[in-house]
C-alpha cells in the first residue's frame, strides 16, 4: 500500500529502523520498511516481552485481573499499571511464579521462535532458547534478556491481539494482481481473547499517560507498548527502541504498527512511539482527506 508506505518512510526519517504495518484482519503486510533489518535474525525485544508474558500469567492464573501485587515497603502493581510505566519488578516476579517452561510455551504459542511470514523470502527465525537464561527467568520476562524476536514475529503477535486472538501468517504482496486475489491464512487460533481486554487497557494507559504517550494521536484509540533496552554487538552498545501497537478505528482499518530501531544513547522505546505515531496522525489524515468532502467537517460537531 504506497500511501502507508511513504507515512511509514516519512516518520522514520532519519533513523535506523523498521517499520512494519499489517493490516490485523487479515495479515497482510501493508508495508515492510527497511527489510533487511525486517527480515534479519531478530534483536532483544526488550520491554515489548511484557505483553506476552502478561498473557501467559492471565491464562495460567498467576495474576487476576485488576488484582494488586504488594511489594516490600508495602507498594504494589496492577497489571494495567505495570504495562503502562513498563515496570520490571512486577514482571519479574510474574516471571519467576510463572516459571521458565510455561513462559515458553506460551511465547512459542504466540509466534516467537517459528517464521511468521508465509513464503517470504529472506526471512530469518528469531530464537526462543530452549533453557532459562543464566540470570533467571525474571530478567527475561522484564527485559527479554535471552530472547531474539524480529518485526515481523512482533506485528503478527499484534495483530492478534487487535483481531481478538487470530494468529495470521503475515503475507506480502508484491503486485496488484497478488492483492486483487489475497486469501488470508491462519496460523492458529490463540485462546487469548478473554484476556485482551485488560492487555488492551494497559496498552492504552501507556499511551494515554504512560511511556508510549509519543503515539497519543487526538481522535485516534492508538494501542502500545514500549521497548528500550541495550545490547552488545562485538563490545560495542546498541541501543535498541521497540514500540509494538495497534488501532482498530483508523478511519475504518484495523492496524497493527511495529516499530524498531537500533543505534546510539537517544534511542530508546518513546522514540518508537513517537515514530509510530507519526503514521497513525498520517494515515488518519489520508483517509479523511479522502473520505470527506471539501468543507464538511469528518468530526462530531
């Protein structure tokens, strides 16, 4: 789709990155900017692993919903709170109850270690390793110490969770002939639907006040979660911004946006939002400039 593909080149500038648009209701690709990062083996995916590990601990019991888990000096986390500020102490500790086989068979459930492309070429695996990482499973749970997860892998995880928990083979049309004849292809259903809307309030609380809040678009019910993290590439720092999001309402598409960047000290998770936010604003205003007609106002008076 070349309209969401020059908002998607637009917002990430200069910045070295990935952008990954689908469309959640179908797993199409509406846009893979810079594949080669796209398509490449993965990269930690630092805080965005939070998402999956909050829909493990829901399915397995290890937290309630709304419930509130005290800590020493008698503070405590809600779900919905932790996901918002991202903090890494309630997600260790989801991490450690859980425990390291069930976070894995959830995150292998969800898509991370297999390809999430159907046929397309080039695309690399990611890793989900098969043993606990040498400083816990908490350090993975909160910061996906361990873990390689690509763009890809991250957006057809997101998509699902915006379509209800249809996991869909992402799928990249290179003509309009192939986009004239897609036919979408499940994967598998995911048993998460119960659970999204709390993952979903979360995710909006992030972006409403939280450490997604660069991807508050006015009008718009943009979804997300934040990543930032380092790490190590032949003793030098990379740093690493991931912001992983959806919007059901843009003016009638359900989308999931996936951004990630690699490079110096300003790189970080709100810098992916804000990236990704530059595509919802975009997007938005494409389709209204599109949709309205001159002089009438597409907004409730």
């Amino acid at each position: 789709d070349q309209r969401v593909r020059e908002a998607a080149i637009d917002a990430l500038g200069k910045w070295n990155g990935s952008v990954v648009v689908v469309d959640a209701d179908s797993g199409r690709i509406l846009t893979m900017v810079n594949q080669k990062l796209a398509l490449a083996d993965g990269s930690i995916p630092c805080s965005t692993v939070k998402l999956s590990v909050s829909l493990a601990a829901l399915s397995e019991g290890v937290i309630e919903p709304a419930e509130k888990v005290y800590f020493p000096g008698n503070w405590y986390m809600t779900m919905v709170e932790g996901l918002a500020i991202s903090n890494n102490v309630l997600f260790d500790h989801l991490g450690e109850k859980l425990g390291f086989e069930r976070f894995k068979r959830y995150a292998r459930l969800l898509g991370f270690g297999e390809k999430a492309g159907w046929k397309i070429p080039g695309e690399q695996i990611g890793r989900f390793p098969d043993e606990e990482h040498e400083m816990g499973v908490g350090r993975m749970t909160s910061f996906g110490d361990g873990i390689s997860a690509t763009p890809l892998q991250m957006a057809a995880f997101t998509a699902a969770l915006a379509n209800g928990g249809k996991l869909y083979y992402l799928q990249h049309p290179k003509s309009q002939a192939e986009v004239d004849n897609f036919q979408p292809k499940l994967k598998r259903e995911l048993p998460i639907a119960e659970f999204i809307p709390e993952i979903e309030e979360g995710m909006a609380e992030a972006v409403r006040r939280g450490t997604g809040r660069h991807a508050r678009v006015p009008g718009q019910k943009v979804r997300g979660k934040t990543g930032t993290c380092s790490l190590y590439e032949h003793r030098y720092g990379v740093r690493m911004g991931w912001f992983a999001s959806f919007d059901r309402e843009v003016y009638g598409r359900n989308l999931a946006v996936v951004v990630m960047l690699r490079g110096n000290g300003v790189i970080s998770g709100p810098l992916a939002a804000e990236v990704a936010g530059k595509i919802y604003r975009e997007m938005g205003r494409v389709e209204v400039s599109q949709a309205t007609p001159t002089g009438v106002c597409p907004c409730d008076e």
